[in-house]
C-alpha cells in the first residue's frame, strides 16, 4: 500500500506581511502532480491545513478546490491541527463523498478508515488523531463504547465509588490524552483481528523524553514521550499494531527515534520562519504485506528561500562578496557585528536585502563570546502582550504559556 504524507499547509499565512498565497498556490499544485505520478491509495494530511482562527474565504476556496481535484486520484484522509480545529474546518461538513475523510473531533478517535486495496478489498487500516486540547476533549477520552453500545471508563480509570460520585475523568495532559487514544486504537485493532498494514495520524509533539530533564513545549505543544507507542500501541506485536505514524505540527521533515513503529514528520511545504530549512517535501510512505515500511522523501521547489546572516555591514553589502550574494533575495535575519553601530544600518542593508525581516547588532564580544544589543523590528502583538504581562510582574512559564494559548485561539499566531 502506498501513501503520501503531508502536513503543515498553514493555508492564510503571510511571512511578517509578505503575502504568501501565490506561493501556496504553487504547492499545492506540486502536491497535485506528485499525487498523479506516484499514484498513492491516499493522501494523509496531518493537520494545520489552515493558520487563522477565522480563515477567510480565500482560503477555505483554495482548500476546497484543492480537495476536489486531490480526491478525483486518490482517496484523502485530514485531520485537524492545533491551527484549524473542528469549527475551522466546519466548511467540510458538506463532503459526504467517500473519497475525502475530515476527522476534527476526540469522538472520532479509535474509528478506522479502510482504504481498499488494488483488489478492492481491504488493503490498510488507517487511524487518525486530530488535535486534542487537554481540557476540552478528556472528558470524550476519558470514556470508549464497546460494540454493545455500552461505555466503560478508560483503562486508567477506577469506577465510582457509588452512584453519587462523578464520573473520573483523565488529567489534562497530552501525553494522557493521546495513551487513551492509543487504547482505543488498539481495542479496535483487536476487535478487527486482521494482519492488513495500519497507519495512524497525529498533529502533536513526539519526542525522546528524559524524565530527569524538563522539556519545554514546542509551537504551545508539550512533549508526549515517544515511547508511549510501544507501550501502548504495541509496535508490531502480531501485525496489529501501527506500522506508521504520519505526524504534523513540526515544519521539518524527519524521522522519530526510539520507538519500533516507523513515525515521520513531513514538515511544512514552505519555510515559515527564517530559521527552517530550505530543503522541504512530502514523503511517499510504503506499506507491504510484510508491514515493513519505507520512506521516500518527495523533494518540493520552493519560489524562496529563508536564512540568517552575520557580518560587518561593509561585507554584507560588497555585492560581489559569494557568502551573502545568494541570499540578496532570502527572508533574512542580520546580525551586525560592529563594536558600534554603524550610520543608517537598517536602510543600507535593506537596499542590498530587501525582504530583511529583523536586524540585530552585536555590541562587541567579551571571552570571545558575542554580545547580545540592540534589535530592529516591529514588535508582534503577542511580544507586545508578554513585555506588557512581565512588567506587571507576570512571567511564569505558565503564564506564558496561557497568553500564548489565548493569543492562537483568538488571534492567530506564527507558532509552529
């Protein structure tokens, strides 16, 4: 069986002002033709397919068009991301064609969508995990339904005491939201009892945990330890555990360690911060019989490139100098490394950079070590907020944390 993994479209976003959508536009069509040549039996997008809490119509057309000419090839399977949770894709309640699966809610967790074969009979099993906010969605995964209909509490949870105690529910965490849903996963699998290859989707953060070191959260997303597949998923115990794990939420594309079952990210298909790489793709995943997998990264062009410079001004704008001609046209960073400031830094380097997005200068070394000055840019609304909370003396990382959380919900942020 044969798959194409994508993720991280962030369909709305712009690049510190800088319209994106043509862009985007170009993607998608790439997208297209990689689905025509390869000929996958589904396409797997691993959510934040849209940036804005309230995407505009723009965006929800050039989602929509994108789907109905994706599902004339193949079969897609979509889930939602921490960017465009079930109302953001509500437009999609329209589809009730077989070929397009938009799963956006904890209750659809632990149902499978069966992709058929080249024969027409079952040929894969594939699970999806959209986004699951801790707090919102504990109180669906604290409880499954078996086959009679009937619900029980999860695994982790002790029955009330009596009638008149409240039913437990999971503690708000993600790595507990997502063991439950790895349980339901596998009393599915058990249910079903079949040897095809299973593949599963999640948008969250999966990493090596060290218990002993404090993670910090990645685009608001805290750590799930990756081991959690093996405990739970089983890895391929009998065939009938996951095989695959076709993850989003982080925009570079690679492979997670330390577990049995294969998982990826695939990465966004454009560079959104002038930190990433400018190397970025799909990924063409295959399944056989045998349940080994194989992974093949499908190279996208990209219309620009992203990068971070350092230097004296008078090397950075000598236009024959090799080390910064290439990126005169990048999304850029710079920082100057003069003892003092040069005159009219900011206009003599935008002239020579003009999509500079931010300019910091270097105030000399001390122990060889660069020193942190001054920086030159427009601050975010959201940096705004924070300087504003930490000189009321509000800055616990939970604060943070919460003002972050509140500012993607309401306001849309550039977060992973």
């Amino acid at each position: 069986m044969k798959f194409i993994h994508t993720s991280d479209w962030h369909l709305g976003r712009d690049f510190m002002n800088y319209d994106l959508a043509s862009y985007q536009d170009n993607f998608l069509r790439q997208i297209l033709a990689q689905i025509e040549a390869h000929h996958p039996d589904a396409l797997l997008i691993s959510g934040d397919v849209l940036d804005k809490p309230n995407p505009g119509d723009a965006d929800l057309d050039k989602l929509s068009g994108f789907l109905n000419e994706a599902r004339q090839m193949t079969r897609i399977i979509l889930i939602a991301g921490n960017h465009d949770g079930a109302s953001r894709l509500g437009f999609a309640k329209g589809f009730t064609l077989p070929e397009v699966n938009i799963v956006t809610k904890a209750a659809q967790v632990g149902t499978a969508i069966e992709v058929p074969g080249p024969d027409g009979e079952l040929g894969a099993l594939v699970y999806p995990i959209p986004y699951l906010s801790p707090y919102q969605d504990r109180a669906e995964l604290s409880t499954w339904v078996d086959n009679g209909g009937v619900r029980h509490l999860d695994d982790t949870l002790k029955q009330p005491a009596s009638k008149d105690d409240p039913t437990p529910l999971l503690a708000g965490k993600p790595e507990v939201l997502f063991g439950a849903a790895l349980r339901r996963i596998g009393r599915d699998l058990e249910r079903r009892n079949t040897d095809v290859p299973v593949l599963a989707m999640a948008h969250d953060y999966l990493t090596q945990v060290d218990p002993d070191k404090e993670v910090e959260p990645l685009g608001n997303l805290y750590p799930i330890p990756i081991s959690l597949l093996d405990e739970i998923a089983g890895g391929l115990k009998g065939g009938r555990g996951i095989n695959y794990l076709a993850l989003g939420h982080i925009h570079g594309a690679y492979p997670v360690d330390g577990t049995e079952v294969t998982a990826w990210y695939a990465g966004s298909p454009l560079p959104y911060r002038v930190s990433e790489s400018n190397e970025k793709c799909t990924l063409l995943v295959e399944v056989d019989p045998d349940h080994q997998v194989k992974v093949e990264k499908l190279p996208l062009e990209l219309p620009y490139q992203v990068t971070r410079l350092q230097g004296s001004i008078e090397d950075l704008t000598n236009p024959e100098d090799s080390r910064y001609q290439p990126w005169h046209q990048a999304f850029c960073s710079i920082n100057l490394t003069e003892t003092t400031l040069p005159p009219n830094a900011y206009n003599r380097l935008k002239a020579v950079f003009p999509r500079m997005l931010k300019l910091t200068h270097s105030q000399g070394t001390l122990n060889g070590t660069l020193q942190s000055g001054a920086e030159f840019r427009e601050l975010s609304e959201l940096e705004i907020a924070t300087e504003f909370l930490r000189t009321c003396g509000i800055d616990t990382k939970e604060d943070l944390a919460l003002l972050t959380e509140i500012y993607e919900d309401t306001v849309g942020g550039t977060e992973k």
